[in-house]
C-alpha cells in the first residue's frame, strides 16, 4: 500500500471510532441503564394544563354608517360558558338577547348598541355604533338653494342667524360682508409668506394678504376654509384682532387638530380672539394644547376669547390644556355642543405642580352654555362670573346654563360668583355625575354660590329646575323614585358665608331681604333688566335626555364628507357611559402627558375637492344649483335672499344645519349611566 493509501485508511479507522464513541455517548446519556444493560426510555414528561381562556364578547355593526332610513346588522358572539345576554341601545336592541346571533337595526340617529353577557367569573361587554348620517344637500339643477332650516326657525325675524343651529346670545355673530374673502387653507405648515403658495391658518387668523395662488387683500373679513386634514402645529401666538372669521372645520376632508409647537415659548393660546376680535364663528375643529414642562405658563388655554363680543363655538373639542381648556371673556356669546376637558393636569408646565382646571368664564356677560360636555377636573368644572370689568355699580350680567353633562369634578363643579355684577342665572336640565374623585366637600355643587371679599353690592337671581347631580334626584330619571328639593342644587363654596349672599332687585341691585339659598327659584325665569329669553323652552330636555344627546353630538364630529368623530373624542365619550370602566384614565393620578390622557387625533387626509373659481365651494357642490356658478366667484352673493350668502349655503350643508336643526336636541340614543353612576349621594 502506498504512503497515501495508508494514510487514507487511518483516517477512515479514525471516523468510525469516532461514530461509535458519540453512539455509545448518545445511548448512555439518552436514558436509563438497568443492571442488566438494558436502557430504559426516560417518561415524557406530563404537560400542565392550559389556563382556561378568558370569556369574550364581540358585537359589530354593518355596515357601520347609513343614510336614514337605511338598515345595519348587529352580529354578535360570546365564548363558550355565556349564560345570557342583555342588550340595549334602543327599542329595537334591548333586553335578554341569546348568547350568539345577529338583529337588523335602523335606527332614526346615531345610535350606540351595547351588550353585556354573563360568565360563572362574572360579567362581558361590548359594543358597536351606528352612524346615521344626515342628508346630503339636495342633487341636481334647482331654481334657488332649500331655505337652510326649512322654514322652521320660530324666531323668523331674527334670521339670519350665525347658522340655522346657532342657539343663545351669540347666535347673533356675524361674519357677512360685501368684501368678505376666502382662504382656502391648503397646507398645515404654521407659515406665512404671501408668494409661497402655500395658504396658512395662520394668515387667515390674522387676515394678512395672499398673492399666490391667487391674491387675497389683508384686512377684511374672512372664511377660513380647509383643503387638508391632520394636525397644525403651532410655533407661536396667532391671535385673532382683526373682526369677521368664520373657522370652519367642516370644510376639511378629515379634520383639524390644533397643537402646541416645541418652538412656542412661553405658552400660550391657539384660537384666541383678543380686543378687536369681534364676530368670530369656530366649527367643527379641535384645539388640543399639550404638557409644555421646561416652558412654564400660566396660560395654556387651548382657546381663549379675551374682551370680545360675538362668538360662537359649535361642536368644538377643547382639551388638554394646562390652565383651562376654555378661558372666556367675553358678551353676547354661546358656546354649544362642544366637549371641553380634560386638562393635561401634573406636572404638565403650569406654575402650579397640580392644575386641573376645565371651563372658566370670568366675566362673561350674556352668555349661553348648552349641550356640553365637561369632565375631569379638581375644579372649575363650569366656572362662571357674570357681569363687566370694572365691577362698577349698576353692572349686570345674564348666564343661560342648559342640559349641559358634567362629570367627575372634586369640587366646583359650577360655581357662580357675583365678582364682576349682580347675578341672573338659568340653571335647566343639567346632568353632573359622581366620578371617582368626587367628594363631598363644601362647594362641590352644580351651583356653587360665591361672593367675594365676604360681601357685595351685587346680588343673585337664579333660575333652577330638573338638575340631577350628586345632591338632587328627579323621579323617572337615571332609575331613580325620588325626587329632592330643586334647591339642593346649590349651595356655597368654602369660606362664604350664605348672609352674605342676596337677592337682587328689579333695579339690579343687592335686596339683602333675601340671603343664602333663598336666591334660589323655580317660579320664573331669571332675566336682567331689558334682557329677553334667548332660548327655546320647547328645546330644553330632562337631564337623562340631555346626557344621550350630547354623548351622541358634542364635540368636533363632521368633516367634508360626513361624520368623523376621532379617537380621542370617541374614548372620553366612552367614559361616561361606562362610569370610566373602559379604562378610566385617571385611575391612579392626575395625568401628566397627552399620552396618559389618550393621544392626538388620528386623523386620515383626504384630497382637495376641485373649486375652479376658489370661492371655497366645490364645483360639484355648486352645479347642483342655479344660483351658483362653478366659474365665477360668488361667495358673497345671495340670490335667494334668505340672508345666508353662497359660502354659508355651503358651510351649513356640510354641517347638516337644515337636518340637524330638528334632529339634535332628543335625538340621542345610547347607554345612559345610573344616578351617580352607581356611587352614593353626597
């Protein structure tokens, strides 16, 4: 054999010694060896039993959004082991259903569908919404545009009002003008610069020129309408001096979200109308601040509205702010439909570690609050001081405060102080709700009674009937049986003596005749002297009522092409059906970040609408009518001579103004809590 041979061969001797050393290896670590030799198979070992599965419940809509008079199914299904199922939502949706199964719904509004199934661990629920979306404007050539309420706005001779919907004192806000421009607001940069193409909120806020894309002279009054959708930033204060602007989110394909800059230092407002700032409409958009730690301010308001007259907030979404979420100063105006709070409230860069304060009016004179919604909060849940600055003798000041829903405050709830002139005040239909942070310390009333300085010459005359709140049941109601004193509304915040709080006379003045709750009355509507009722009572729900219609309306919920309320709106809504069961967010502290508190908006762009002539109609909207001209650019005009000019024909078809006029108020549906959402009185 060769040297190569005999090397080749000890190799292959090698390898298989090798082999059988690791099967001999293999063998004797793989099991178990008897005396004998014999290797035993280790047992397998038994596996631990699988955790028994949580129960579930699932429901869903389909489709999910119809035209009325339109159907959706309900499918729904629990997990093995349900008992039964309970469900509600309305006449068509309620009471025991089985564990599995389907129903055909078509419900006349927006309607939540709730199901709650029971387990041996205990209880399972879910829940699905069905959006009923209001009618488009009407299709196809017509002679002049349908009268936008049709016909049946009462006070006819007030017409035109801010829009059809527009309700209390500032229902007179006005925007129209001959030399009225429009900014078609096409980018969410925070710029301004008149050649860059690009148009801003910003220059429509303070109402400077544009040259392109086409030319808009500075200074007049304005419509800010929007051709995207998402969030603008703000880097710094765009304050509102210059009269006349109607912001209408509306107009957006998805919405509008306004936020704090990093760069906006020291903090302060986002929509904010100061002296000179007269006749603002805002619609349909959300002003959300945001924690600012490391820029501290003490003036974090989302929105403001600073010594001005005439403004109307609609279906607006203000949160997160660090000092309010709404700061008002301001006559003739209303603030409607709209959910304000919660504030970002711990650390969050006001000079106070703790500042949890929501819906601040000081002073306001002649103003009307209705149909909101205001939650979590230390204080200030609803904080009005009616009257003028200086508090001079003979100052009044009228308040209108209706089927508003207020929940889970520490204390303050409402409080109402005669600081700025003698007080007149109607409380109706109101819901506050007990959350998890109530006490029952002294103040914490729907109508929180103050008087400054221990005494004043201005007194009080308030109106109030069919509040419900931690201290005042209404039969029928909530589930109760019991109705108590109208009076247990209100009471006196910490401090104040009640011989300190008195009545007013015909003339406006303190008549000390009347002290304590005894300025307190069902008899009568509290009105100033020359003051009339701004306001329906026909219009004017139960509290139970109240509570559908605003968790089914308020906030910031139509866009271009129908509903779009968000995320973030759609979990604070949650919350109060559910008593903060789905989560509370405030569970074990105050929050500190928009994170803890639910995040922004999740806001989906959609494209720009064609507008030829951009008078900031679409040219689809505008061949529907003969009295509009998709080439020719006729914002201003009014053919029909109904008072509302082409621009707002369009502005409330796409707030469903003339559907919504007659569809809102005792038109919401859906879960409503227990009195006090189960907690006790007090």
């Amino acid at each position: 054999m060769t040297l190569a041979g005999r090397r080749r061969d000890r190799i292959a001797r090698l390898r298989a010694a090798l082999v059988l050393a690791l099967l001999l290896s293999g063998c004797s670590s793989g099991g178990n060896s008897s005396a004998g030799g014999v290797v035993t198979p280790t047992p397998t070992p038994t596996p631990a039993p699988s955790p028994t599965p949580a129960p579930t419940v699932t429901i869903t809509a389909a489709p999910a959004t119809i035209a009325p008079g339109a159907s959706s199914t309900l499918t729904w299904t629990s997990s093995a082991g349900a008992t039964g199922c309970t469900a509600s939502g309305d006449a068509q949706f309620s009471g025991a259903q089985p564990v599995n199964g389907s129903a055909t719904v078509s419900p006349a509004a927006t309607t939540n569908y709730a199901l709650s199934c029971t387990f041996s661990s205990g209880s399972q629920s879910a829940a699905a919404t069905v959006t009923v979306q209001g009618s488009p404007p009407p299709a196809g050539p017509a002679t002049a545009f349908a009268d936008p309420d049709n016909g049946a706005i009462t006070d006819r001779a007030l017409h035109p009002l801010a829009f059809p919907t527009a309700i209390g004192f500032g229902r007179a806000t006005s925007v129209r003008a001959a030399n009225a421009v429009v900014y078609k607001i096409n980018t969410l940069d925070d710029v301004a610069d008149p050649n860059d193409g690009k148009i801003s909120y910003r220059e429509c806020a303070l109402a400077l020129a544009v040259n392109t894309p086409y030319a808009i002279p500075a200074g007049r009054p304005r419509y800010c309408v929007f051709d995207v959708a998402g969030a603008i930033i703000l880097q710094s204060p765009a304050r509102i001096t210059i009269p006349k602007i109607y912001i209408a989110g509306q107009t957006s394909p998805g919405g509008i979200e306004f936020r704090l800059g990093a760069n906006y230092n020291p903090p302060d407002s986002l929509i904010d109308t100061r002296r000179g700032g007269d006749n603002m409409i805002l619609r349909h958009v959300r002003v959300r601040l945001g924690e600012h730690p490391g820029r501290a301010s003490d003036n974090g308001d989302p929105i403001r509205l600073q010594e001005t007259s005439y403004q109307i907030l609609d279906h607006v979404s203000s949160m997160f702010g660090t000092d309010e979420s709404l700061d008002t100063a301001c006559q003739n105006c209303t603030i409607q439909w709209s959910i304000i709070g919660p504030n970002i409230c711990l650390n969050a860069g006001h000079s106070s570690s703790l500042h949890c304060k929501t819906f601040f009016l000081k002073p306001a004179s002649n103003v009307t609050i209705a149909h909101n919604l205001s939650q979590h909060g230390e204080q200030r849940g609803l904080n009005i001081a009616p009257g003028t600055n200086p508090p001079t003798p003979g100052n009044l000041g009228q308040a209108d405060i209706f089927n508003n829903v207020l929940y889970d405050f520490i204390a303050e709830t409402g409080l109402v102080s005669n600081q700025f002139g003698s007080v007149y005040a109607n409380y109706i239909g109101n819901a506050n709700l007990r959350g998890p942070r109530y006490n029952g310390s002294d103040g914490n009333y729907l109508i929180a009674l103050y008087t400054p300085g221990g005494g004043s010459s201005f007194g009080f005359n308030i109106y109030a009937r069919d509040n419900v709140t931690p201290r005042t049941r209404i039969a029928g109601q909530f589930g109760s049986t019991v109705t108590d004193p109208f009076a247990s509304v209100a009471g006196f915040i910490d401090h104040v003596v009640p011989s300190t709080i008195c009545g007013v006379t015909s003339a406006g003045v303190a008549d000390c005749s009347r002290t304590g709750l005894d300025v307190i009355q069902n008899t009568a509507y509290a009105l100033a002297p020359g003051r009339s009722l701004t306001f329906d009572p026909a219009r004017i729900t139960s509290a139970e009522q109240a509570v559908r219609d605003v968790l089914t309306f308020a906030g910031a919920d139509l866009c271009r092409d129908g509903p779009c309320r968000d995320n973030v709106d759609a979990l604070y809504v949650d919350d109060v059906r559910t008593c903060d069961s789905s989560p509370y967010l405030f569970a074990s502290t105050w929050t500190s970040t928009v994170a803890q508190s639910g995040g922004w908006a999740n806001i989906t762009q959609g494209p720009a609408k064609a507008d030829s002539d951009n008078d900031g109609m679409s040219d689809e909207w505008e061949r529907r009518f003969t009295n509009t001209n998709p080439n020719l650019w006729d914002a201003n005009a009014d053919a029909d001579g109904d008072g509302y000019p082409n621009i707002e024909e369009y502005l409330n078809a796409l707030a469903q103004d003339e559907v919504r006029y007659s569809g809102m108020v005792g038109a919401g549906t859906g879960r409503v809590p227990a009195y006090n959402c189960g907690r006790p009185m007090y």
